[in-house]
C-alpha cells in the first residue's frame, strides 16, 4: 500500500492532479496518505457527502460551511493556495454528472498549477469517458505480508502470547487475500473462541478466511479434496506438474526458473479437467480458488474481475480454476474489454498465481488466448484408454469400500470403452444401487450389467469429438500416455528377447 501511494506526489509533479484510488478501505488509505503528507508538509483535506469539506482528518478536522454538495465542496477547493492533497469519497456516482465532468476540468489547470492533487477514493474506478487521459487510476493492494505481520505482532503482544517464528509465518500466510478490517475481526473471533495462536488455529483461521471470502460473490475458496493420486490416468500431466512442483520456492529463482503462469486444459466432458485443476493445488500444497463466471458476469465484470485479480495475486501462491473458460469471456454476457485486460494480466502478472482454465469447446476462442506466454503449456484431456479405465474403476471401487482384487477390473474396463471418468465413477455407484437393492454386495455381473446397458455420451457426439481431436491433434499436448506406443515397444523387446 505504501509504495503505490507514495506515488502520488511523483503523478502531481507529473502533472496529474486528479488521481483515482480504487480500494473498498477507506480508512487504510486515507491513514497512508496521511502519513505521506505529513512527511513532505503537505496540507490534507478530506470531502464527504455526510461532513462536507474538512481540514484534516479525525477529531481535529475543521469542517467548511456549506460544502455537503460536490460542486460546492470544489468550489472551495479552488480558493485554496499551496500545496495540498484533497480526498474526495463517495464520489463514483456523482462522476455520471456532466455538470461536475466539467467542473474538474476547468479546475484541473488550477491544481496543476499550485502542486495540488484531487485524489478520488473509491471501490470502483467510475472514471468519465471526458477525463480518462487526465485521471490517473492506482489500484490499493490488500495487506501484504508486512503489513499483515505488524498488525499480528501488535495483537499477540497485548495479549501476552509469543508462538514460534514458524507458525507466526503461517499465520501471516493464512490472512493474506483479506482486507484489513476482515483480518482483525478474524483474530477477534478467534480470541473471543479462546485460542491461542497454537498450531491447530491455523485451520480456524483459513476456515473464517473461506467464510468472509464467500462474500466476494466472484471466488470461491476450495479446500483440496482430492490427491493426484486420486486422479486416474493422465501420465504426461502428472509428469509435467511432478516436474513444477517446488517452482515457487526461492531455490527455483535462483536457479533462474520463472514462476510457472498457467495450465490450460482442453478435452472431453468429464475426463477428469476440474479434478486435476483441484489435485494440483493439493501436489503444490497452495490454495485453490474457483472463479464463479456467472456471479462475475451478473454484474459489473470488470470490477469483478478487478477484484478476483487482486485477492488472487493477494494470496500467492495460488491456484486461480478458471472452469469452462469459453463461457466466461465469450458468451453472449462476455465483454471484449474484460477479456482484454484478462489477457494483458495473464501476459504481465509477476505475482505467483497459476491459473487452471479448462474448456470442452475451443472453436469459438480466439488465438491469442492460446498463444505461449499466457499458459506455459496446453493439453489434450482425451476419453480415458482400457489401462486408465482399469484405474479409475478401482479407485471408485476403492473409495467406496470395496476391494478391486475381489473383481476382474481388465474385463470391466475393455466392456467400457469411450466412457468418460465421470461415467465410470457412475457406473459404479448404479452398479452398488443394484446390490443394494437385492440386499447383497455388488458383483462382477453387476458392473458388466450396467456397463453394457448404457450408452456413453462419446456415442451420442462422435462427430463433434472427432472434431475436437483434429483442432487438438497439431496444437495440444496429449495429457495421457500413448498406449499403443507403449505396447508397440514392449512386444518388440519381447521379440528381441
């Protein structure tokens, strides 16, 4: 937060005195350009609809007549000599206003003039089409992890608790992505609970942090419940995320590896996209978060997506899922300038959020979203061969308490050829619903039974598959080993032999 509003003197100097400060905490900002004013003697000057024009800030702040109305409280900006930073809140509605439009740019040369700087401080950046080339617009980051430490250090000294530098760190780690009002009722939540900062806390907090994250309306924050090792198949995407796995850490930057950027998944309909974008986030052990499209695009996308980018890059490393990308910027509710600035962050971001997309549907994507420097790699998720069949039945078999050895999984798995993972693991649980219903343990003829009476979804769309296989082939790396490759190599060496 500091460095970016240390950048408004550098902006006056530049000769841009209106200057937008997009942040939901008011009081975090204003105490940080208080501190930079106070530093360099600069006068300060608050507006709010409720007060009017104020001398500074507090208690102490001396109050102006008759300056409720934003063209008033203006109007006695501009007999203000010297030089001065004036705080404007509750200001992104009154911008509608062509009258006030205006205003500020007759005012504008003025304050450029005597060093002063009109500085717009709001949640959303509501800049009028007339101003944009005059406003600049600098985005308030959430606490970091020094802030957030101060902050935990003042609290645990009044409460007389000392815990260990390690955990003291995952403390921090665990309130990175919240404001700074959320991190504080966080903390007195859990003291008003009775804990101690002990170890087991941790988890309340990323509990409460999951809680208050819910709110945002745009992301989900997901618990990891599922390893790779639940994954089955996809040999060569394991291999390449097995390879990534300690590119976070410090070691890795002074190797000179980058901080990998992103993932993108393309593939059939329940082959197993949205479990390996929850099983990297457990391989990597970082969080996960789930983009919701619909609430982004319900209602102001590009302030929606503002905010998803900044609790991301808040929170990282993370795991930004993205699922059914072609949905979320090129529906009929998508807009070409939120999947602009989503292609422009995703080219630039230097913070360690690796985005997951995944897609059933690429014809209707552009290029440039698929090009090398926004996704380090693309992969062709494929309907699972008779080996992977083989081990995604035995660990739905295995997750619902049954042994595989006690059945002839090869013969299932060579009866279930182009099912899908997700038709697999249905396949079993209508399987169990048969020897439940005949009051015994399911059986080998009851897996063959309800293999061979359904009709796979690949059947009913061979056409629009085998499209997607020929945009694949020369574009996508295959996320499953080839097996008949494999094969292939075996029975020569069996040969040579």
């Amino acid at each position: 937060m500091e460095e970016v509003l240390a950048r408004i003197p550098q902006l006056v100097a530049a000769r841009y005195p209106l200057i937008w400060v997009q942040s939901s905490e008011e009081d975090r900002v204003e105490r940080g350009i208080a501190k930079i004013a106070a530093a360099q003697h600069i006068q300060l000057f608050r507006w709010r609809s409720t007060t009017g024009l104020q001398a500074g800030l507090g208690a102490d702040a001396v109050a102006f007549a008759n300056t409720r109305g934003m063209l008033e409280g203006l109007a006695h900006v501009a007999q203000i000599e010297g030089q001065a930073i004036f705080l404007f809140e509750d200001c992104a509605d009154a911008m509608n206003d062509a009258g006030l439009v205006r205003r500020l740019r007759d005012l504008e040369p003025e304050l450029e003039q005597r060093k002063q700087a009109l500085v717009f401080v709001s949640h959303t950046a509501n800049v009028p089409r007339e101003l944009e080339k005059d406003i600049a617009v600098l985005d308030a980051p959430l606490p970091d992890r020094k802030e957030i430490g101060k902050l935990l250090a003042v609290l645990l000294a009044k409460q007389g608790i000392a815990p260990p530098p390690d955990r003291f760190e995952q403390f921090i780690t665990a309130s990175l992505g919240l404001t700074e009002k959320e991190i504080k009722r966080a903390y007195a939540r859990m003291l008003l609970e009775g804990r101690r900062f002990e170890e087991a806390d941790v988890a309340a907090l990323l509990d409460e942090k999951a809680r208050m994250l819910r709110r945002s309306r745009f992301l989900e924050f997901i618990k990891p419940d599922m390893s790779m090792s639940e994954v089955g198949g996809l040999e060569n995407l394991k291999l390449w995320l097995n390879e990534r796995t300690p590119s976070f850490s410090d070691r890795a930057r002074q190797y000179g590896l980058p901080e990998p950027k992103g993932l993108f998944l393309l593939g059939v309909q329940g082959c197993g996209k949205s479990l390996s974008a929850k099983a990297v986030a457990d391989l990597w052990h970082i969080p996960l978060l789930r983009l919701d499209v619909a609430a982004l695009f319900a209602g102001r996308a590009e302030e929606g997506l503002r905010d998803t980018i900044a609790i991301a890059e808040s929170l990282a490393p993370v795991v930004l899922w993205i699922d059914e990308i072609e949905k979320a910027f090129l529906g009929d509710s998508g807009s070409g300038r939120v999947f602009g600035s989503f292609l422009t962050w995703m080219q630039e971001k230097t913070k360690a959020v690796f985005v997951v997309a995944t897609a059933n549907d690429v014809r209707s994507l552009p290029p440039e979203l698929l090009r090398k420097g926004r996704f380090d790699e693309i992969f062709f998720v494929d309907l699972p061969n008779v080996h992977e069949r083989l081990q995604i039945i035995e660990i739905h078999l295995r997750r619902k308490g049954r042994n595989p050895d006690d059945y002839d999984l090869l013969a299932i798995a060579e009866d279930t050829e182009r099912y899908s993972g997700a038709e697999l693991e249905q396949l079993v649980i209508a399987a169990l619903f048969r020897g439940f219903s005949a009051g015994r343990d399911v059986s080998q003829a009851d897996l063959i039974r309800v293999a061979r009476d359904t009709i796979p979804l690949a059947v009913t769309m061979d056409d629009r598959l085998k499209e997607l296989r020929e945009w694949a082939r020369p574009r996508a790396r295959p996320a499953s080993v080839d097996t008949r490759r494999i094969a292939f190599f075996q029975d020569w060496a069996s040969e040579d032999e």
